[in-house]
C-alpha cells in the first residue's frame, strides 16, 4: 500500500514539473512574441530622447558700472539685477526613422527685455531628411542654427566664456533663423564632430563639412520683412595629428550675403533709406586647436551692413569688422576637470537686430575658470574688463567701461 502510494505523490510531482516546464517555455515564446510585436509596432515618439540644462548667474560683484550693459548678451548686466535666470532648456530629440531626425528645444527662461522674466519661446525646431542611407547628405528644415561661425555653433552648455563674442554673433542675433539647410560630412568626420562634444572637448557639434542654406535674414522667432532671403555657406574640418596626445586642429570659413530691413527705430527723428532696407554681407575664418589639454580659438569676420551715425543722426551703411582669441588649458584632478581660460574681444560695426542698428565699439578682456566636479554640475567664475560705445537715436553719446566679477552655476540633465 505504501508503495502505491509512493508512486502516486512521484506521479503527482512528475506531472506538476512537466506542466510548470511547458508554462515556463509557453511564457518565454509570448515574451519574444510581444518583443517581436512591439518592435514592429513601435512609434515614433519611442525613439525620442529628452535632455537638457538650467544655468543661474549672479552678476553683482566688484561690479564698477552699473551702465556697463550688453543687450545682445546677458540682459542682468548692470543695473541693479543680481540673480538671473539665464537658461532653462528641455531638448526633445531622435531619429525617428531611419532618414528622418527631429529636433525640438524651448528655452522658458527667454528674457525680451529687462522688466520682463522667463518667458517660454521657441529656440529650435527642425527635421533633418537624410538623402543617402548613411545620412551623410542631409537637408534641415525648419527653425535652426545658421551656419556662420564656430562660437555661434557652439551650445551655451559646451561654451567656456559666459557670452558669445560681438562680432560673430552681431550676424544672427540668437544665433538662428527659419530655411533650409544643406549638410555633408563623411560618417567618420560626423563621428568626430559628435566626439568633440561628448569628451568634453568644447566642440561645436555636426554643422557638417560643408554646409549651404537659405533663409528669411530677419533672425528667429521675426517674420521675413523682404522678399530677399539670406544665402549662407561653410566648410569646416577637423584634422587629427599624429601627435602623442593626438591633437585635433579644426579651421573653416563661411560667408553670406542678404538684404535686411530694419524694423526698430527709436523715432521718427532718425534718418534711414526709403524702405529701411539696407545690404548685409560678412565673411569670416575660424581656427580652433581643442584643449588637449592647451586649447586655442580665433575668429574674424568682416563686412558690411546697416550702422548707426550719431555724428548726422543718421543709419547709413558701413564696414563691420572684429573678432577673438580665446586660450585654454584643461586639467582633470581625480574626477574634477578644471578649465583656465582667457578671452580678448573687439567689435567696431552696428547691430542690425538692435534699436536704429546701434553703434558699436567694443574692447573687452576676460579671464575665468570652469570647474566640473561632475558631468551633472559646471560652476564657472569669470572676471571682465570692458570698454563700449552703444549709441542710438535715444543715446547718441554713449560710451561705458568698468569691471565685474560674473558667476554661473549650471545643471545638466
């Protein structure tokens, strides 16, 4: 009787792991099922990526003028502003398919003026439509970057100096515009570009080797004023030397020409051409030796374009012309990177984007050190000295200099 019973519970047992057997492998081919399912029905919204940064400055120390502004710059520049907010961007980002890449990035810390605060506005939003497989041809449409300089490629988050230079970026106030973009680079040379960011090295990010587009000329988030559009073009390459350290050396050139129509004028006193319409070509040439760990930056841009007389009251057309130098040295303590740097600008040209094309004359000198304990924290301290003349039809006769001791903490995420 025993034994019977034995054989039973044995039977009993048998048949439960022979069923929990064929459970188990019954479950493991609806788990690959749904995975294959899930692949083949995946939507485009799965392969977008979010990231993004915040960065806060202080500008309030051993500050020695409080008139010593910057319109074009950092609005909490003197007067009595402290604190600010400067950036507060989320990026939303994939490539949706295999030729198509979307781009999309708000900034809601966005300040139009010095009595107004953290507006949301549109900064970039654009596709990338790859015409070959590899997606070494490439059109961008949309609301994007201009292709015209190194510093004005470079993001906020990557870029050591607080401000971008006058110079340069006086062409594309916020650095874009709404066209079409033509990008080429050969996939080893895109795959330096993405490099050059992602080590740390400060680079400008994929504009291609050669790029060419078209676009309205009246700066992002402003309607076209004209019928004319802006034509821009450049070609930019970085070459990796045969050096211990395999130092990477990067030169381009770029240009466009366009017409723009000013559409901010302080009143009706100021004089300008019939349709406030004036020529606005440039030329400029980059050189950038990445930090490794001595880095060392230069641009200069030349042209012409529309420029505020104070001596006739007066926007006429006239030369442009300025540039940098920007030396580094990056050092990594344990787990710190810590970058030294020094930056010489001048500007002498009027800003077609500012009131009556304001008049400008800039010197400006700065010294700073970046500090990254972690890749999730910056904290950068920056000193400068500056002399500007900004006049316009409200201020024909305004020239300031002064020091002031800038702080910025950023987050990246």
């Amino acid at each position: 009787m025993n034994k019977i019973y034995m054989a039973a519970v044995c039977c009993f047992f048998m048949g439960n792991e022979i069923i929990a057997q064929n459970t188990s492998a019954k479950d493991s081919i609806t788990l690959a099922t749904n995975s294959l399912q899930k692949a083949s029905t995946s939507k485009w919204y799965d392969k977008l990526n979010i990231r993004g940064y915040a960065q806060l400055r202080y500008n309030g120390l051993y500050e020695t003028n409080e008139d010593l502004q910057c319109e074009q710059c950092d609005k909490s520049l003197g007067g009595v502003d402290d604190f600010f907010l400067r950036r507060m961007r989320i990026i939303f980002y994939g490539q949706i398919s295999e030729r198509v890449y979307l781009y999309v990035q708000p900034d809601f810390a966005s300040t139009p003026d010095n009595k107004n605060l953290h507006f949301a506005q549109l900064r970039d939003a654009y596709f990338d439509i790859g015409i070959d497989k590899k997606n070494e041809y490439r059109v961008r449409l949309g609301q994007s970057k201009v292709p015209y300089g190194f510093e004005n490629m470079q993001s906020s988050q990557n870029r050591l100096t607080l401000d971008r230079n006058d110079a340069l970026n006086s062409a594309v106030s916020n650095e874009r515009d709404l066209g079409a973009f033509f990008y080429w680079a050969p996939t080893k040379i895109r795959e330096r570009f993405s490099y050059l960011v992602s080590s740390g090295l400060k680079g400008s990010g994929d504009y291609g080797v050669f790029a060419f587009g078209v676009y309205n000329g009246q700066v992002a988030n402003k309607p076209e004023a004209n019928n004319n559009k802006h034509i821009v073009a450049r070609v930019s390459y970085p070459v990796e030397l045969k050096t211990k350290n395999k130092q990477i050396v990067e030169a381009g050139v770029q240009a466009y020409a366009g017409k723009f129509v000013l559409t901010s004028l302080s009143g009706k006193a100021i004089s300008s051409t019939a349709n406030a319409e004036y020529k606005d070509n440039r030329i400029a040439g980059s050189v950038i030796v990445y930090p490794q760990p001595f880095g060392l930056q230069a641009e200069y841009t030349v042209g012409t374009g529309p420029r505020y007389d104070p001596a006739i009251n007066t926007i006429t057309q006239q030369d442009i012309k300025g540039g940098y130098v920007l030396a580094s040295y990056m050092a990594k303590v344990a787990k710190h990177v810590i970058i030294p740097f020094a930056k010489y600008q001048f500007y002498s040209g009027g800003k077609k984007h500012e009131t009556d094309a304001r008049n400008y004359n800039v010197s400006e000198y700065e010294m700073g050190i970046e500090w990254q304990p972690m890749k999730a924290f910056e904290f950068t301290a920056m000193f400068t000295n500056a002399e500007r003349r900004f006049e316009d039809g409200a201020k024909p006769s305004n020239f300031q200099q002064g020091n002031v001791l800038r702080l910025q903490a950023q987050v990246n995420f």
